[in-house]
C-alpha cells in the first residue's frame, strides 16, 4: 500500500533575503580579506559584500579599511543603509571609522597607485644601475653602481603564451645583444624609443649610449 504524504496547510517558507552588505567584527579569524589577501583576524571589522556565486549567494570579505581603499563607493553606500545592523551581533557604531577617516584612506591609496602606475618604466629604456649586483646578460661582466644599462625585451615562452622578459646589457654590447635570435627588442627605433622611455636618466649620459 502507498502511503501518500498529507499534504500540509502551512505556506512555504520563502528563502530568506541576504542584505547587499554586512558591516560587523570578524567572528572567528577564517576568513581572508579580497582585497589584501591576508587574514581577518578575529574581532577585527570587516565589510561582507553580497555576490552571486556558482552554488548561490555568499559575501565577499574585506578589511573594512582595505574595502575603503578599493572599494570606496560600495563601502558608503554600507554606510547609508546602516549595514552593521545586519551583523549577527552588531559592532558598537562608536568603534566605527567615520567615512571621512575612510575616504582619506581611498584618496592616499589612490595616489599610491597612482605613483606606482608612473614608476613602471616601458622596454626599452636605459637607467643608472642602483647598485653593482647586476650582470650585465650578453657579456656576464658585473654592472657597476651607477652605470648606465640598457634594459630590452627578451621573448620567453611559457606554453602557449609568449612574455617578454627584461634583459639589462652594458651600452658596449648592445649591438650584440640585439643579434639574439629570441630578442623581442627590434633595432629600427630603439634610439627613439630609449629618449622616450627614459626620462628619469640624464640625457646626456644617454647620448653617450
């Protein structure tokens, strides 16, 4: 005989909607901050931003300081809706950094990133040697503090990927350098390319190149 399962007059629970963030006290230290990707310490605050996963809906963790710096407009919007009342056990609003200490956070982190951006320099460029623990590539000979060395591309493979690499020479063997058969840095220009990529270095001294 098949027992059919009565059925119930009691509506269904409807799925329980996540709020968009969750400002609160790490509550144990397993989680790892998104944006640093260090650990959060237990009782540190911490910002949870809701995402749509493969296995459904869970929140992205970040230091609330290192959210500020990357995540800025996210972190204000938490702060409009009052988001540490969606803690479990909610933070004391007195131990909460105000905004402003949090958008001067993002303002310093920006120009961070900013002067990083500047620093990278484009191959091929030519620089001062900041110390004599360099080689130079072609010849093996060491590099002096001070001197001037040529940086240029070398090609490497790495499966199906090809990446340049940077390959420091001494002016002297320059010529040879370019003869390499895997030299992703092509003659024709490079006289150009080295005024346009080194403008930190003394342009006379890049004349004697």
């Amino acid at each position: 005989v098949r027992v059919v399962p009565a059925m119930s007059d009691e509506p269904e629970e409807e799925p329980v909607e996540l709020p968009p963030y969750v400002i609160e006290n790490a509550r144990s230290g397993r989680s790892k901050c998104k944006t640093c990707q260090r650990k959060i310490d237990a009782d540190i605050l911490r910002i949870g931003v809701l995402v749509d996963g493969r296995f459904g809906q869970g929140y992205m963790w970040h230091h609330l300081t290192c959210g500020a710096k990357r995540l800025l407009e996210q972190v204000e919007e938490a702060y409009e809706q009052e988001a540490w009342l969606n803690a479990k056990v909610p933070p004391d609003p007195e131990d909460l950094p105000s905004l402003e200490k949090l958008r001067s956070l993002a303002e310093k982190a920006g120009e961070e990133r900013e002067k990083k951006e500047k620093a990278k320099k484009t191959i091929p460029y030519a620089e001062i040697a900041p110390s004599n623990r360099s080689k130079c590539k072609q010849s093996g000979e060491a590099i002096d503090k001070g001197a001037v060395r040529i940086i240029l591309g070398m090609e490497a493979n790495f499966g199906n990927q090809t990446r340049v690499a940077p390959y420091a020479v001494l002016p002297q063997h320059l010529e040879q350098a370019l003869m390499e058969p895997d030299m992703g840095t092509e003659e024709e220009g490079l006289a150009d390319a080295l005024r346009e990529n080194s403008r930190d270095i003394d342009p006379e001294l890049l004349q004697q190149t």
